[in-house]
C-alpha cells in the first residue's frame, strides 16, 4: 500500500526521501509528507496530492541528516493535509509513518483520551503515535516505547518512528507490511519497497513480522517483540536501477508490457529441458514428490494473480489431470476450507506481500498441508513462508495495473503443468517436446503482437467514449477475457465485464445494442465453432464486435467490425499472447481519455491491508 522511506546518515535527508517516495508512488498516491529533525526539532510537511507537490514545498529547506517520508493510500481518514503522514504526539516530540491498519485503534483511542491525549486527524495512525508518548513519558526510552506500544496493538502495520528526545536513532517495526533496511557506508536507509534505496544501496535486510529495528548511521540492531536479539545476514539486490526507470516509454505501463518477450523468456530461461519436453525448477526440486503425488491442487491468489490461477487451473485439469481448485484468498479462510492430506497449495502473489493472499496460506499451513509460492519479489513474505517455491523473474513491476507480471505468471504454471503432466505420465515425451519448442516461440510471437499496434490504438480512439463493455471467451481464454476487463475499469474507469461467452445468453445478452461494444478472444482452438455462434449473436442485435483472432482467418471477417490478429500457438499457451492486445486496448484507451496510466484513482500496487 503506501510508501515509506526513512534516513540517516551525512547526505541531506530530505533530498534522498523525497527521492525515494518519487519511486513508491505506485504504492499510494492520496497524500504525501515528510518529517526531518534538526538541532533536537521536528519539522513536518505534508500534503494532499502527489510527491512532487511536496517536493516544491520542501525545496530550499535547510539540510537535515534524518527523516521519515511517507506517500498514503488512504484506509481510515480521507485524503487530505490532516490525515497525511507523519503524524506526531501531543508535543510535536515523536513522529511515526505508518503502513497497516490499526484494527483496535478505536478502543486505544477512547482510553489515551481518558488520559488526555488530544488527536487532530481521522487515522488509525496517529493513536500509534500517542501511545508511544504515553510509553515513553514513562520509559524515556524510544525503542522500549515503541516495543511496548506495540504489544497493545491489534492489526497490521509497517512503521518507523523518529524522537526529538533521542535525534540520532530510527526505530522501526514490521506486522504484515513490508520494510526493509539499507546498509550503507555512515549511512542507513528503511524502506517499504528495494526501488527507494537501490541508488544507495544493493545490501538489504528484510525484517520479519513481529521484529523491531533500532537503526543509527553505523549500526543496525534487530529484536523480537519480545526483546529478544535477531541475527539475520544482509541480502544483496541484484536488479538495476534502469529496470524501474522508463526506459524512454511515456508510461510505466507501457514499458512493463513492451518488457514481456524479455520477461516471458526469463520466466522459461534454464527451466526447460528440450531433449526430454520436460520442465524442471531448482525452487521445487526437494518437494516435487509431494506436487506430482498430490491428491488436488487449491491455488490462492487476489486480482489478476487470480486470472492467472484460472487459467491454471484449465491446463493443469486439461493435461496433468489433477483437480484444481481456485479461491479468492481474501475469502478462503472465512469459507472453513475442507484441506485433507494429499491436498497441495499454491499461492500466487507479484508482490510476495499481498495480505488477503499471506493470511490465506498460514491458514492452509496450520490445517498441515504443504503451501508453494509463485512470487515475483524475492526475499517477499510470501516467498519466505511458503514451504518451497518458483520465482517468476519480471523484475520489478511498477505500473499499478500489472501486465508483465500476469504473462510471467501464466509461463510458470505453464512449466509446472510440464513438469507434473510428464512424471504422471498424462502427456508422451512427444507431446512434452511439441509444448517446448512452442514456448521457445513465445517471446518472438509477442514481439510481433508489440510491433503491430496502430490498429489497436485506432479502435480506442473510435470507443473512448463508450461507458460500457463486454469481454468474451471460452475455455482456457476464458479468464483472459476477465482479465481485459480488470485492466480497462482499472485505468480508464469505463465499466467493463468479463463472461465465458456461452454465458451470455444468460443475462448479458439483454445489455447487448449498438452503444455496447463486445470483445471477443476468438481463436482457432477447440471453442472456436462455438464463439462464432457467439460472435453471431451480438452481431444480430447490432453490437459492436471487436475480435482478437489468429492471423488469416477469414471467416471471422464477415463477422466482425475490428480483428486484431495474433499469430498462432499452443492452446494452453494462448493466453500469454491472447491478453497482450487487451492489455494495449486499456493502455490506449486511459491514454485518450486523459487518465493517469500509472497512478489510477483509488488503486495502489500492493495492498497490504485487508
């Protein structure tokens, strides 16, 4: 969710945060502020809008050597110069940036009111930063404070804290929310996401939930909640930072899908075995047993992670012939999910930190069945507390809509599928070999589709207007037409829904006129005989047809105001190719509209809260 940086070292602080907040803006974008101690004072400044609002109103400020920066998306306390962070005690004296939800802070509220604490703002964070007060007018001692706050507190939260009283020392903690810390040379960094500090650093310390950190210029000391030391080796980064600049593209986003012939490549790269048309995946190599042997397979993911499961869940039944069951993890573990041994699952996450999707596999993990990861981020909480995993490889993703992300997705399910069809023995060596060599296409076919765009960009200047849509596919391009939906109401706000197209006989046909534009994923695959059906029916009650189609086909011609041709591939691999041109139409489509493609109103990257 929000971004959060702090520093301290001998540079001026507030250059090196506002820096870093430019870079987790994806992560929230309401409100931004900073607060930098100078000579035993706090000074805070905050805004409503963006980090560039900020950085002219700090311009010209006076050097400090250690701050705490934060850009908001708001959960409790709309957006505005009140509710940003940091927030402060009643002295001004203590400061905190805040990433969670506070679950209890109505109760902690009521009771520091009884003892005279006076609040300003609507948040759940400014409670943290009184009871910190209330513990340290008792303890004088900012980590201890800090340390005993917490233990009152119910909820989630990533934060850092910075006293007047004690100016050469950030302390920090982590539940559920992300942080890191940059080793520097006389110098320390904290941060919510690697992108803020790989300018300063590339050795990193992940903290774990439940941890504190006590961080001065030279020296990093990590405990549990329950005062107890943590010893932990430094990580080294190995992305660049050219990897989150935009390379020359006028958005994130489109830079991000221009990235997926690289991308799906990297997926795939040392993972296929072409003599034998089989996978393998050091990630998975102590548990493949159990993944091969398992009775059913339950995948876990939220948002376009759980489109990418759907389309799992349609090759994985389709070739490895195992049962595949997908949920929603914001709801799995309100549901009493029915694990038994023998039963295997998997968890989905570009971030690695996605909440709803964390709480959902320690739900599966303490009913005692195994749970894999397919994550993005390495060193993420998902990648750490998963029994084993596969790293998809992307490289950081940026763009609030995810793209790249989803096709890196789709190519490792692709390879577990390979992987398990093969030792089941459900596919031949045969068939095994035809699905490699069609992946080792993959990343040129995706080119194509990229060097080929001037049409896609013609239909959204001719339905930019349009207030509605209809998605539509079958069988294993069924999610993908989900998936076009989500990015189109993600970053042009027009509504649109995605349906398996035999479904919309069953209610969406009635919306169908010639004010409705309908895209279909029609391909030459074992529904195509069926979407045409499809296709006719709309054409019949004069909708506006937009088909995605392979290369040369002519019958879709009489059928279709606009094709948009992909070349051909392996059924089960479409989906990769298939989504790329949905991706382009809801790009073009913000462009014209005049939306921010990369900061879409009310989105954030990675939502760490429930």
């Amino acid at each position: 969710m929000c971004g959060i940086v702090g520093y301290i070292g001998d540079k001026d602080a507030c250059k090196v945060i506002v820096e870093g907040l430019k870079r987790l803006e994806y992560r929230g974008y309401d409100s931004a502020g900073i607060a930098l101690l100078r000579e035993k004072h706090i000074d805070v400044t905050k805004t409503p809008g963006k980090v560039s609002k900020l950085e002219k109103m700090v311009s010209g400020l006076r050097p400090a050597k250690i701050g705490i920066g934060h850009t908001r998306w708001a959960t409790h306390g709309e957006p505005n110069t009140v509710n940003a962070h940091p927030h402060t005690d009643c002295s001004g004296n203590i400061a905190i940036i805040h990433n969670g939800i506070i679950e209890n802070h109505s109760s902690l509220k009521t009771k520091l009111t009884s003892l005279g604490h006076t609040f300003k703002s609507q948040t759940d964070t400014e409670v943290l930063a009184h009871l910190i007060e209330e513990f340290y007018s008792r303890t004088e001692n900012l980590e201890m404070a800090v340390r005993l706050a917490l233990k009152d507190v119910n909820g989630t939260f990533g934060i850092v804290v910075l006293s007047a009283a004690e100016p050469d020392v950030l302390v920090a903690a982590r539940r559920g929310s992300p942080l890191l810390i940059g080793l520097g040379d006389s110098e320390n960094l904290i941060a919510s996401d690697a992108s803020a500090l790989i300018r300063h650093t590339r050795d990193v310390i992940y903290m774990h939930d439940n941890e504190i950190a006590v961080i001065t210029r030279t020296n990093v000391s990590l405990k549990n909640l329950d005062d107890e030391a943590v010893e932990r080796e430094a990580e080294h980064l190995t992305f660049d930072l050219e990897q989150i600049e935009k390379g020359g593209f006028a958005h994130f986003m489109l830079k991000e899908i221009n990235e997926q012939p690289e991308t799906v490549l990297n997926a795939f790269r040392g993972r296929l075995i072409d003599d034998e048309g089989v996978s393998k995946m050091g990630g998975l190599r102590e548990v493949e047993e159990k993944i091969v042997n398992a009775r059913r397979f339950v995948i876990l993911a939220c948002g376009t992670s759980w489109h990418a499961a759907l389309v799992g869940k349609y090759i994985l039944e389709q070739y490895a012939q195992i049962p595949v069951e997908v949920d929603y993890a914001s709801e799995f573990r309100y549901r009493n999910p029915v694990l038994v041994e023998g039963d295997v699952v998997w968890a989905i996450s570009q971030s690695g930190e996605t909440l709803d999707t964390l709480a959902a596999l320690r739900e599966a993990r303490q009913r005692g069945v195994p749970v894999y990861g397919i994550v993005n981020v390495v060193g993420s909480t998902i990648a750490r507390e998963t029994d084993a995993g596969v790293y998809i490889h992307a490289g950081p993703e940026i763009g609030v809509a995810s793209t790249k992300a989803f096709t890196s997705q789709l190519a490792v399910l692709n390879l577990i599928n390979l992987l398990v069809a093969r030792r089941r023995k459900t596919i031949t060596a045969e068939q095994g070999k035809e699905i490699v060599e069609e992946m080792h296409r993959l990343p040129g076919k995706i080119r194509q589709i990229l060097d080929n765009t001037a049409q896609i960009e013609a239909i959204a200047e001719e339905f930019k207007e349009s207030r509605n849509f209809l998605y539509l596919g079958r069988g294993v391009n069924f999610p993908v037409a989900l998936e076009g939906a989500l990015k189109l109401k993600e970053i042009s706000y027009i509504h649109a829904e995605g349906y398996p197209a035999a479904e919309m006989k069953h209610g969406p046909i009635a919306l169908i006129d010639e004010n409705m534009p309908a895209v279909f994923i029609a391909l030459r695959d074992s529904t195509y005989d069926k979407i045409l059906s499809n296709i006719q029916e709309v054409r019949a009650r004069k909708g506006n047809v937009i088909v995605i189609a392979n290369e040369a086909d002519g019958r879709l011609k009489e059928l279709a105001e606009h094709i948009i041709e992909i070349p051909e591939t392996l059924e089960i691999l479409s989906p990769i190719l298939s989504v790329i041109p949905l991706q382009l139409l809801s790009y073009y489509m913000a462009v014209k509209r005049g939306c921010n493609v990369d900061q879409p109103r009310n989105l954030a990257k990675s939502v760490t809260v429930e």
